[in-house]
C-alpha cells in the first residue's frame, strides 16, 4: 500500500484565497510530483522534485508553486485562487531511478474556487 | 502531437466478458516504460501493469495482461472475466529514458471510461 497522504480531500474557497495543498509521503523517496487532472480527462505534470530544494515546473504551465523542503512534504500554493484552478490535483511519488519505477499517488485534493 | 494515445472515449462491457483497452504511442527512445493507471470513481490512481521496452514477453499480471506490439508501438490493456468492480477510468501512460527529453514524470492519455454492465 501506497504511504502518500494529501490534504484536504476537498477545498472550496472564495476567488482571491491563498491556498496550500498538503502532501506527505513516508517512503523516503526522493522524487516527488504534483498533476492537474479536470474531470474526466488526462493527468497533466505541473511540477515535480528531484529531493530537497530541488523543483522543477512540468510539462503544463501553472501559477501554482511548489517547495521541497524536506524530502516527505512537498506542498503546493496557490497565492491568489481563481475559477480556473478548479481542478483535481494529484501528488505522486517514486523511489528509484529506472524507468520501470511506478508512481504511487495519493488521493488527491478537488479543488473549486468560486 | 499526442505522446499517448487512447481511441476509446468509452466502453460499455458485459461483465464477465473480456475487455481491450487501446492504447499507442509516440517515441523516439529505444528505453522507455510503459503503464496502465485504474481511476475509479473516488479518484485514486491504481497501478495495475508495467510492460518496458525492452521485455521479451507481455506483462501479465492475474487478471490484467498487456498486448505489447512494439513494430506497432501499441500497448493494449487486456482484462479477462470482467467485474462490475472494473467500471472506472483506465489511462495508459508512458516514462521515456533520458533520450526522450522533455519533463521527468509520467505521460498520461485522455483515458478510457469503462463500464461494466451486469
């Protein structure tokens, strides 16, 4: 079983509201991910960590940031929300550096911003 | 261009019957890694099949195995004797090596909804 927590499950706020999505993991691995998912549709890499102070923005631009200060934590801001962050976001990570190593993720946090 | 690509929107299966998921894909590295993602409806993603590029046979793993035709480069996910607990989103996804380029990471297809009918 996946040891990858993100809180809260679900988060409605006003337009405007600083957010930070939490996400632990106790794995001890290195590599760390965050995914914008809209429902029913592909997961899209926004940002991801080699380890401790190391971030990296992924493949879709976001206003999000991230930090990694510890090699568990990996949360995401949003400094100023607005509708379009609606979305579900998903953390990942992974151990090892092969590319066999799959992503444990956890169970997301559904993000509405009105 | 789409890097993954799943055809099937969505699929309405017959429980018990077999189901394939399609899934192709778009690389120019000879290492790369391939796999299938379960997303039922309370949003979890569950690991289901590996299959790299290298392997000489197709990964199976109990009720999930992969068709893997690399000529084709197709990587078609095969449940056999459905459930009904197999009704969810189901995405391909690919993990190039260094000659790949781009992000570290996973990429995803638009996924396949499954339902299973009884």
């Amino acid at each position: 079983e996946a040891d990858i927590y993100q809180t809260p499950r679900y988060l409605v706020i006003g337009t405007g509201k600083k957010i930070t999505l939490e996400c632990s993991q106790t794995m001890g691995h290195d590599k760390m991910y965050w995914y914008q998912q809209d429902p029913g549709m592909e997961l899209h890499l926004i940002h991801y960590s080699y380890g401790v102070n190391s971030t990296e923005k992924g493949d879709l631009s976001s206003e999000s940031t991230v930090s990694r200060i510890r090699t568990e934590h990996f949360p995401l801001t949003l400094e100023s929300a607005r509708p379009s962050h609606t979305s579900q976001y998903l953390c990942a990570s992974r151990g090892g550096q092969a590319t066999n190593e799959k992503l444990f993720f956890g169970s997301g946090t559904q993000l509405s911003v009105l | 261009a789409q890097k993954i690509t799943q055809t099937q929107p969505g699929m309405f299966v017959q429980e018990k019957e077999a189901v394939t998921l399609d899934c192709t894909y778009d690389t120019s590295d000879p290492s790369y890694g391939l796999f299938w993602y379960k997303q039922p409806s309370s949003g979890e993603m569950i690991f289901l099949i590996y299959q790299g590029s290298y392997d000489q046979q197709n990964a199976t793993e109990g009720r999930y195995s992969l068709n893997f035709q690399k000529a084709r480069k197709s990587a078609n996910l095969v449940i056999s004797a459905s459930q009904l607990g197999d009704s969810a989103m189901y995405f391909c996804a690919m993990r190039e090596g260094p000659a790949g380029g781009g992000a570290d990471g996973l990429t995803f297809g638009k996924g396949t909804h499954l339902i299973i009918q009884p």
